[in-house]
C-alpha cells in the first residue's frame, strides 16, 4: 500500500499535538461566589474556600493602626510541601473588570498575637493569570461580566498563616481592602 508523506506527517502532527492537548491540565472550574478565593485541590481539581474572615483596625498612636484577623490560626490548613493553587471570580461591569487586570495579587504572611493575625509587611509574590472575559452570567445583571483569576504559588511556602490581598503591581504594595481569604500551613510531612 503506497501512502503520501505529506498525509503520513499530518496524521502523526495531529496525533501528536491531540495527545499533549490531553495531557494539558484543564482550567479549574469557575468560584460559585465572587470575590472569595478557593483553594484548587491539586489531584482533583475540586476548590476549597479558604477562610473568610473581616479584617479590623486597632488604633495605635496618632493616625498609624494595626489591621489584624480574629482567631489565632486560620481554620483552613494546607499541607506546606505542595505548591498552591488559587481561583477568584470577579462579577462586575466590563470597566471594573478591566480595572481589575490592573492589579495584583498577593500572599501576605500574619504575625500571629493573642487570639489574632496581624498584618505584616511580609509578601509573597504568586503568578497570576486572567480568564476571558464572560458575559452574562449573573441573571439580575446580564450586561455585568466575570473573570476568573488562577493565582499560582511558585515553590512552597514556610509554615504559618497567610493572606490573600489585592495589591499594586510593581510596588508590592498592599491596598487597605479586599482580602480574600486566610489560610494554615503547616510543617513538611517527613
């Protein structure tokens, strides 16, 4: 049986790319609450909310104040030798979403105290990667739109209690708002 080279080449190309696209890790799926982060379990793809928790002032002297969380370890523990995936949906408006792009995000680590976490300056830098946008997903507000913001750890983090925030990119700098969510992690299993 004679068969052309360039269908031999073709079918092995395709061949070839279909198996790659099968062994790529398929997006997790979308947060069914906006403005809170999940954990993305990394064997199955299942979230996990993190602990959402308000965040409150101490006033100290004059117009500096501490901001801290309630309770001295998050209710939500991690394993510390994984590396850690998160996933946040925003729902809004196409210019609050495209106002949003703008930003970054954060793991901030807590300095535990007495029955609380406070807010340090010590930041964690994770990569971070925006969905299309999706129109229409809210029924009261079909002309709103939401995005999907996969938040990606690289490496491991020490144990110890940790924050995600929204920040300024390029300035590491944390805004005084939104926090999505706190989390344990604990020591390396041996």
């Amino acid at each position: 049986m004679r068969v052309r080279r360039g269908t031999l080449l073709g079918f092995v190309a395709s061949f070839a790319s279909a198996s790659l696209a099968a062994q790529a890790p398929a997006p997790s799926p979308l947060p069914p609450v906006s403005e809170h982060a999940y954990r993305v379990e990394p064997s199955t793809g299942t979230l996990t909310p993190l602990e959402q928790v308000k965040e409150k002032g101490q006033e100290r002297t004059g117009w500096s104040e501490y901001r801290y969380l309630e309770g001295a370890q998050s209710s939500v523990s991690m394993p510390g030798d994984e590396t850690l995936q998160f996933v946040i949906r925003i729902d809004g408006s196409a210019r609050t979403l495209k106002d949003r792009r703008s930003l970054c995000h954060f793991l901030e680590r807590l300095v535990p105290g007495e029955d609380r976490r406070y807010r340090s300056d010590a930041k964690v830098r994770i990569e971070q990667e925006f969905s299309e946008l999706v129109p229409g997903l809210d029924p009261r507000k079909p002309k709103n739109g939401t995005l999907r913001i996969a938040l990606r750890v690289p490496g491991t983090l020490p144990p110890g209690e940790y924050a995600v925030v929204l920040g300024t990119c390029g300035q590491d700098m944390p805004m005084p708002g939104p926090q999505y969510g706190a989390f344990h992690v604990a020591a390396a299993r041996p």
